[in-house]
C-alpha cells in the first residue's frame, strides 16, 4: 500500500503516469483494462462516505500488481498480461486505523487482450509423406500453430498460407494449404504429374548392409580385389537403398509455410513461419477398374477378376458395396484378389462399383478406399418390344407415293451400342390392302400410292420386328385424313411501321400477327406456324407461335443502330402438312412490317472489364503502368482521365489511355502493398468507369529496426532485456532476423540470443558496482542478409519499489546526461560569442564618434 503522500510524489512524476480520472463511492465495481497498460497506472479513486476514514485495505488477486492508496486510488504497479491472467478479483475495505469501517465491496478487473503475440508453429520442420496419384485435396499432412492472445479475438484467428515450394521448376504448384487448418493437400497438377524417385526394394526385414552385399554377390560379378564400398555400382545401389530407409534426409520437396494473425487481413497482423519437407512415395494401390465381364458368363465360381495391392505389405482387405444392392456378388481374398461369385445379368444391373479398403490388424486404414468399376457386357438376351400396343398415325389423303407417315417405336433391353440391339423390320400384313412400305432399318413407314378417303379410311399393320436372336410382332393403325386444300390467310397483310429504340430489352413483343385456315380444325392442315422468311439476315427477331393462329413478333438479340437502323419483315404463315397438289402459297399467306430502329446515345466501351496490374515496387519513373483503350459506339472522339489515385503516383494521358509513373514519383510497398484507381472514359455527355487494381511486388528496401533504443535493468533484480525488430518489407525481405553484437564480438557484461524470428534477449552477465549506462552496438539482419548496426542504451541502476531507476534527492540536479551537457555548453558558446560580438560593434562605435569629433575641430 502506498501512503498519500507518496501516490501524490507519483502523481506529479514526469514518468508517463496515466490517469483515468474517474471517482466514486465504495462501491462494487468492473473495470477493464488492456494489457501491457504502462505503469504506475492510476485505474480509480474511491471515496469513502465515511469522512474519518484515513486508508484502505485491498485483498484478493493482486498478484502485487495492483495496489491502493491512502487516499483510495487503485492503480497498477506491473503490468497485466493476459495470457497470465483474464480477471483479477479485489476485495476493498475502508479504514480507520486498522478497523474496517465500510466494505468490503468486489472489484473485478477484466484484461483486455491486445496482438502482442505472434502466432508460433509447435515445430521448426514438419515431415509429410505422400503417395503418387493422392487425390487432390485429400490431406496427408499438417502444421499447426498456436497464439498467446485471445482464441476468441481476431488476435488469435490464424491463417496459413503456402510461400513457396522447393523446387518448382515449371512454376506449377504441386501443393496446397488450407488456410483455416492447415492441412496440406496435392493439387489437381500434384495429383497428375507427382512421381516418387526410383529405389531399391529387396527384401523385408534383415540387416540392411548384410542383405545388400547378399544380392550384390547373387547378381553381379564383383572383382574380388575391390572392396564393396569402393564399387561405383554397389555405392551407387547403397545410396539409392540408404535414402528408401531414410527418405527425410533428402526430400523431394521443400515447403515455406507461414502463419498470421487477425486472419491474416491486416497490414499489422503478426507471423511465424516453418518448413515441410515433402517425400513421394511409389503408390502400388492402383485402382484395377474398370473390369469388365460378359453377363451369364460360364464358369467355376467364385472367379478371380481383378487384383489390389496395399503399400502395407501386412494390409487386410475388405470389400463392400457403393449401392444398396440386394444381392452382391463379389469377394475379396486375404492376397488382394477381387473374385465373382455368381453370373450376372446385365439387364439387372449394368456396373456395379465396388470398394475396396485395405486395413490394418484393428481395422485401420492404411490406404485410401479405392472405388472400383465393374461393367457388365452384354449378351443378346433380350427380344424387341413395341412401345405402344396399337402404334397409331395419320396421313393425307391424295400425298404423293412415298409420302412418309411415321416411324414405328420399338425397344430392345440389350445394350444400344452393340449389334444384340440392332433392330430390322418388316410388314406382315396390311388390311384392307397393301399401300405402304417399311424402312428394314429404321421403321419408318411410307405410302407406296395415293390414298383417298373414298377407298378407306383406316388401315391395318402388322409389323416383324427381329434383333440377331429373336422376332416380335407390333400393330399399327393408320388413318387417311382430309386434305390440305386451305390456305392461312392473315387478317392483314401489311403490319404498318414500328419503332424501338436500340435498348429495347431481349424478349419484348413488337406486335402480334393473326391468320386463320378453313381445313378440318386439329389436323396438321389447319395448324398454323408463323416465321421470318426476309429481311432477318442477322436473326434479331423470332416469332413465337401459338396453336390459335396466333404469332408474336419478338426481340431475340440486342439491337444496334450503328449496325441495322432498319429492318423490313417478310412473316410466313404455313401449315405442317403439305398443301394438295396444284395449290401454293400465295400473298394472302405472307405480311410486312417495318421496324426503324433508334439511336440511343452509348456511353463509351472499355474493351476489358477487369484491370489488374502486378509491378515491382521500384518501378522507375516514367514507366508504363499499362495503356487503357475504350471507344465510342457512334464513333465520337474520347477521351481519358484519372480518379482516386490518393498517393499521386500516376500520371494518364487523355489522348491514348496511356498511364505512366510521374515523375520522382516513387512507388512505395511498405507503404500500400495495393491499391485502386478509376480511369473515366468520356467523349461530351457520358462517361464510363472502369476501376484498376495495382498490387506492388516487394524488394530489398528496407532493414530491420529496432522499436526502442533504451532501456534500464534493476542491479538487485536484472532482469533479460526483449529487443524487438520490424522490418518494412514482406517475406522473404522480412523476417525471421538475426541478432548478433557488433563484429561478432563476444561481450563480457552482455550475451545475446534470439526468441523468436523478430526478437532477441540481451542479458547482463556481470552486474557493476554502480549506477552505469551501456551504449551497446547491435546488428540486426533479415532473412536476405540485408542490415545494419544500432545502438542502443541500457542503463544499470538501483530501482524503486515500483521498478524504476532512482536518483537520490539533491543528485540528479547536478547530474547530467552527455545530450544534456553537450547542449548547455553549445548555448554558453553561442552565449560568449554574442558578448565579445557586441563588445566589438560598442567599440567601433565610440572610435568613429571621436573621429567625426577631430574632424570638426580641424
């Protein structure tokens, strides 16, 4: 506890002492506070309603970081740190003397996280195996990262991103990371192109040395004056050998990961990084399928038809099936060999998908499940059947012979694409003669003489219908109808002129057109369908019909005035039946309709919609960024201009589009690693916009600094002082840093070590006898090599309760620092120089006057 006296000494310090200001009663009470708050660090004064009270009493969870004072401040003496602790309940009583008289009421201080913390990986290099042909997106491996700050705060959302893989020849990523999980996957390129480097596999289990010399003997020749390890071949193999037995030593692949904080969408969120080295293995769980099996085959059952092999070479296997199926026919051995245990009807069932998992002795999986296709080949095991029990058509009378009437619907369940469904047909009979023909390949059927209603009005077929193997019958009923002896006649024949401007909407109906047809109503020879048979070379009008004689004009792509401002129309009306013989189309069938089109002022168009641009940030002045082109649909003259560009870098000019980098302009990364700007197409009235995005490539520009430049240590309590660096540029100009002391020097009073890839602890390693400041040269490094050395200025000294280095009283007035001497004696210098300088003018002064004195006299 602090005394009165003493908290208002504190108060009226110049050491940064922050103040709340905030009074009340005694009284039960929250108060948040961030961490890292600098200390002393008044939070609260309260007041008792007790007017003798002379002190308090606080209790509770003080951690000796939190006190009081007499006159009832609360106030920090240490910083909070949350990731120590959250909340710190106090219990306050006032006093008089020692007695409490009124309390005690609860405080609770809830600490506020801030980022302080940068997320850290739990390991410096991760290990991932992966096998050829991993489907992509399935994970094989996965870092993981943790962060001090809140878990439920944006100071400890993580995002992990993949920097860069090693090697990457073709510049094709093989790999990929989940940002919120860090599951590493192959992508659709790894999942092709990936292959494991050859090794020598010779047996399971043994010594490995003795085993290799063991089929070096049984295979090759060796000279036996040469010892095994001086044979290029045998050292060769052994190698090859040594890295299947130790594949980490020598990855195929190398991956720089990093992890950020805040979701890793904030210029200030803080980051870790490691490595992944990668090792591809051979995969020899190759998916077998798909097999393929005639169905109703012959033979001893169950029949082996397929084969898996694990890369476990201990794997157990076991087989379901993907459908719920009733029965499954299918089994897989201890060796991996897939067997049929019964025929197959493809009709049934015409592929089955079998999976396959291969497991370990408690049901592990060792190996992805593999989904294996087996498709059943077709027999001719099937006769054809007709769709329809009685198959019924219409036809004309009076067509001409060979006039079709319609094709005859039969279906065969054997496989389409092979000759057991490939159909022939043949007539039968025909009742009450016979007048019509079949196609023997496609069923259709034709007229082989004119019909007249007179002579029948319907007719009887059978039809044989054969595929290889077997023969079905269909009936067929063919009515002869009226003949097509109307003509449609439009209400009008000339629809009048329209107008529609170039913005008229697709789909809008210019007008409606009617037509009527005196032939038996529902036939084919009273229906009526309506087209554009001139003046629609481009096809920006359809008509739409109805079956009520009804056709609507309509917008079927955009118009444009600078392309057509015109059209003349030339609309059809026809039946689907053919008209009798003699009879034609005639102008009473056809209408006109003028359409003008007209002209709407467009704005003029860019000929890209996205512009995007990448460039290094030391980009010269004068370059072109890139060059904007647009132009007018009526052919106006445009011109360019330039918004929202808020760091005035940039420069377009109106004539060509063309954008440049002003003059001394300097792009700057580290000062926005993106940016947007407008650039405004316009000729006299309207204008359009397109936004750039401009995103800065980094470089080399920067060096690591410190954040501070001084600092004191405690002599009785020395405690490790934490030098922290930033650095400007972006990875791999950034981060992780090295620290080292000037020329690499090793120090008697200091040692130097790194905490983490932006900071280092500088310890005092001997203590001196007396108050003594330290101007110590640290060089600081980021990961391309670049930096340079700073001082920076430890001070040792005797501290107060609260941790500061303390002055005794009459000593710090006489008691400078060097800034400070060497400023008084530069202002006593200036000083005296004024004083002899006007010294000198007084006396010129007075030598003149008495000189104009002597010339008088004279």
């Amino acid at each position: 506890m602090c005394n009165s006296g003493a908290f208002q000494r504190l108060e009226s310090r110049n050491t940064g002492l922050l103040y709340i200001h905030h009074k009340g009663p005694l009284e039960n009470k929250v108060l948040d506070i961030p961490e890292g708050t600098p200390v002393p660090y008044a939070l609260y004064q309260f007041q008792s309603s007790h007017l003798e009270v002379d002190g308090f009493r606080l209790t509770g969870e003080t951690e000796g970081k939190i006190s009081i004072s007499e006159d009832g401040w609360l106030y920090l003496e240490q910083t909070l740190d949350w990731a120590h602790t959250q909340t710190h309940t106090l219990e306050l009583e006032a006093l008089v003397g020692s007695e409490p008289v009124e309390g005690p009421v609860i405080i609770t201080i809830n600490v506020l996280d801030v980022n302080n913390h940068a997320p850290s990986f739990n390991q410096t290099d991760y290990i991932g195996i992966v096998r050829e042909r991993t489907p992509a997106g399935v994970p094989f491996a996965r870092v993981f990262a943790t962060d001090l700050d809140d878990p439920e705060s944006p100071n400890a959302h993580l995002s992990y991103t993949l920097v860069s893989q090693i090697p990457n020849r073709d510049n094709t990523l093989f790999f990929e990371i989940n940002s919120n999980t860090g599951e590493i996957s192959t992508t659709a390129e790894g999942e092709r192109l990936l292959k494991a480097r050859e090794s020598v596999i010779h047996s399971r289990g043994g010594d490995f040395s003795d085993s290799l010399k063991k089929r070096f003997d049984d295979y090759c020749t060796p000279t036996g004056d040469i010892p095994y390890e001086l044979n290029p071949f045998y050292s060769c193999v052994q190698r090859a050998e040594s890295r299947r037995l130790n594949p980490l030593e020598d990855p195929d692949f190398t991956l720089i990961v990093r992890v950020e904080d805040m979701g890793g969408e904030s210029v200030n969120a803080l980051n870790g990084n490691t490595r992944v080295k990668i090792v591809v293995q051979e995969n020899l769980w190759v998916n077998p399928g798909p097999i393929n099996l005639r169905e109703q085959l012959k033979g001893i059952y169950p029949m082996p038809i397929g084969k898996v092999q694990s890369n476990d070479p201990s794997a157990f296997y076991r087989l379901v099936q993907k459908e719920r199926e009733l029965t499954f026919p299918f089994n897989v051995t201890e060796e991996g060999d897939i067997l049929l245990t019964e025929e197959l009807d493809r009709e049934d069932k015409a592929m089955y998908i079998l999976v396959v998992f291969a497991e370990d002795s408690y049901g592990n999986q060792v190996d992805p499940p593999l989904e294996v296709q087996v498709v059943v080949d077709d027999v001719n095991d099937n006769a054809p059947i007709c769709e329809e029990e009685l198959s019924v058509f219409e036809v004309q009378e009076n067509e001409p012979t060979g006039s079709p009437v319609g094709h005859l619907m039969v279906h065969d369940a054997d496989d389409d694409n092979t000759p057991n469904a490939l159909l022939s047909y043949s007539l039968v009979t025909q009742t009450p003669s016979s007048v019509f023909t079949i196609d023997g390949i496609s069923g259709r059927i034709q007229t082989k003489q004119m019909l007249q209603r007179r002579d029948a009005t319907e007719y009887h077929l059978t039809v044989r219908v054969n595929d290889p193997g077997f023969s079905t019958e269909c009936k067929v009923l063919i009515k002869v109808i009226d003949i097509n002896n109307e003509l449609p006649i439009f209400e009008m024949n000339d629809y009048g002129s329209h107008n529609l401007s170039e913005d008229t909407a697709l789909g809008h109906t210019l007008l409606t057109v009617k037509a009527t047809d005196a032939d038996d109503p529902g036939t084919g020879s009273s229906r009526i369908e309506f087209h554009i048979t001139a003046g629609n070379e481009d096809g920006v009008f359809a008509m739409e019909t109805d079956d009520n004689g009804e056709g609507r004009l309509v917008v079927a792509k955009p118009l444009n005035y600078e392309t057509a401002s015109s059209y003349k129309l030339q609309i059809d009306a026809r039946n689907p039946e053919p008209l009798v013989s003699g009879l034609e189309y005639g102008a009473e069938s056809s209408a006109v309709v003028l359409v003008a089109i007209s002209d709407v002022d467009e704005a003029p168009v860019f000929d890209m919609d996205i512009l995007d641009v990448t460039v290094p940030e030391d980009t010269k002045e004068g370059a072109t960024l890139l060059k904007i082109d647009a132009k007018d649909p009526e052919g106006k003259e445009i011109l360019f201009k330039m918004e929202g560009d808020t760091k005035g870098w940039l420069e377009i000019d109106p004539a060509t589009g063309e954008i440049k980098i002003k003059n001394k302009a300097v792009l700057d990364r580290e000062m926005v690693e993106a940016f947007q700007f407008t650039v405004v197409a316009f000729e006299k009235e309207l204008s359009s916009e397109r936004e750039v995005s401009v995103r800065l490539l980094d470089v080399n520009d920067n060096v690591p600094k410190l954040t501070e430049n001084q600092a004191f240590i405690c002599v009785k309590k020395p405690q490790p002082i934490v030098l922290t660096a930033l650095d400007a540029d972006a990875d791999p100009f950034g981060a992780p840093f090295t620290f080292s002391l000037a020329q690499g020097k090793k120090s008697p009073n200091w040692d130097l070590s790194a905490v983490d890839g932006t900071s280092a602890k500088l310890t005092l390693k001997k203590s001196p006898s007396e108050d003594k400041t330290f101007l110590i040269p640290i060089n600081i490094k980021d990961n391309a090599g670049m930096g340079i050395t700073q001082k920076f200025e430890v001070r040792v000294c005797n501290c107060t309760e609260l941790g500061y280095c303390f002055t005794e009283p009459g000593v710090h007035a006489g008691v400078l620092g060097m800034p400070t001497t060497i400023g008084i004696l530069a202002l006593l210098f200036t000083a005296l120089v004024l004083i002899i300088a006007f010294h000198r003018i007084k006396k010129d002064n007075q030598k003149k006057a008495l000189l104009g004195e002597t010339d008088a006299i004279l």
